[in-house]
C-alpha cells in the first residue's frame, strides 16, 4: 500500500512502548501492531485522533504518502 | 481469528446440521445399496434374471440391458452428492461457530456448483451408456438453475468475505 505508518519514529522520539501507546489509545497491542506494520486497511479518524492526542503530533507526522510505480504510473497518465 | 459476530448459529443452522447428517446417512445406504445391486447384476444369478424382467416389463428396454452399469453409475452420481453434502455440512460448521466468512467457505462453495454440474454430467452420460444404442438428452432444469444460483452465491460469498476482512483489518 501506497500509505506508510511511521509510528516507529514517532514512539522513539516520544519514548513511548507500543503496550503503553495501545492502552492510552484504547485499542489492543494487536490492533496497534498491525497498523505499526502497514497491514491495516483503513484507520478510523477516531483511533487517528486518539494517537495523535497520545503522540502529541500530527496526522502526517504518522501517515506518509509513498507513491509505488504503479501509482506514479496512473497519476501521470491522468494529468496528461 | 475472531468472530466479528458471535452469534453461534440460529436454530435453522442447527436444524440444518442434523438434516445434512441424516442425509449423509441415507445416501452413504444408497451408495452401498447401488454398489452392491451393480456388483449382483455384473455376473449371472437368478437376481440378475428376476430384475432385468421386471425392467423388460417397464418398456425400459435400454436399462434391462445394462442394469449393472446403471447402478454403477448411481454410486458415482451418490458418491458426489455425498461429498457435495459434507462441504456443505463444514460450511454450516463455520456457520455455528460464528464465523462464516472464511476464505475456505468460498473455494467450499465453488467445489459445491462444479460437483452438482459433474455429477449430472456423470448422470447423463452413464443413462446414456447403460441405454445401449438409445441417445437420452435428459438435462434437468432445475439442477442446472441450482448450479447457476450456488455459483452466484459463491461470488457473493467472496465479496463479503472481503467485505469482513477489511473491518478487521479497519483499525
């Protein structure tokens, strides 16, 4: 997915564990996991703004666009 | 994986379960009853004889001729329903332990529609063997509606095992 989650760096810089971020949030370690390793689907804005509250950040200092060749691909043609 | 709903099955699912058993039941006794008539028929004995008269009788003249084949090819037409029957008694499985959208539910459906257009196919084709000589079209309508509705519903099937995996993976 085109989508990357850096939670990684955002829970070094604030020196926070996955396990303490997950019962601030709300949401179980599991769940946090799978969005920490790019395997969740879609994010509710609602967890969105709990871990932004928690984190003290921004949408986008979690959530990065990295467009993929293929992306990159069809964005072209669609602007031509 | 957890149930996203944990309702362990209705009474009509339950009821279902026990239904599909019983008719393993009966056909796993057609399957054995077809098996052994085509045995008794292969070779000469008085219960040949006595059957292929009363078929004679009928003015089913092709099936007097080949009883013994007939029969064999019931068993293999029992024998498929009889699988077909056990898919659909583990997707009721699934259905009871309140998970039904699983991946193998959608190959299990997939399975169910092939299995009902061959063992018609096989029907078909062993009527018309065991007729010697006789050309039987004898295509049912309402098997070949039900293979079309069960492929349909394993399409469905699939979309909502999608559906359901995308609210689990929905953080």
């Amino acid at each position: 997915m085109a989508i990357r989650v850096n939670l990684d760096r955002v829970l070094l810089d604030r020196r926070m564990s996955l396990t303490e971020l997950a019962e601030r949030v709300g949401i179980t370690l599991a769940n946090l996991s799978i969005l920490k390793t790019g395997k969740a689907r879609a994010v509710r804005f609602s967890t969105l703004e709990a871990l932004c509250r928690e984190l003290d950040c921004q949408p986008a200092d979690i959530l990065v666009y990295v467009p993929d060749e293929n992306t990159n691909g069809a964005a072209q043609e669609a602007a031509e | 994986m957890k149930a996203v709903n944990d309702n362990m099955g209705t009474p009509i699912a339950k009821g279902l379960n026990v239904l599909l058993v019983i008719a393993m039941v009966f056909i796993a006794i057609a399957i054995i009853f077809f098996l052994t008539a085509g045995l008794a028929l292969s070779f000469d004995n008085s219960f040949k004889a006595d059957i292929v008269s009363k078929l004679a009788e009928t003015n089913n003249s092709g099936l007097s001729k080949n009883a013994s084949i007939a029969c064999f090819g019931g068993a293999i037409v029992a024998s498929l329903w009889f699988y077909v029957l056990n898919i659909l008694r583990k997707i009721v499985g699934t259905l009871l332990s309140g998970d039904p959208f699983i991946p193998e539910n959608i190959s299990r459906l997939r399975k169910i529609w092939i299995f009902i257009a061959l063992s018609e196919i096989i029907r078909i084709i062993f009527v018309n063997i065991s007729s010697a000589g006789e050309m039987i079209i004898d295509i049912r309508a309402g098997t070949l509606f039900l293979v079309f509705v069960i492929a349909a519903l394993s399409e469905v099937f699939r979309h909502g095992a999608e559906l359901r995996r995308d609210a689990e993976l929905t953080i």
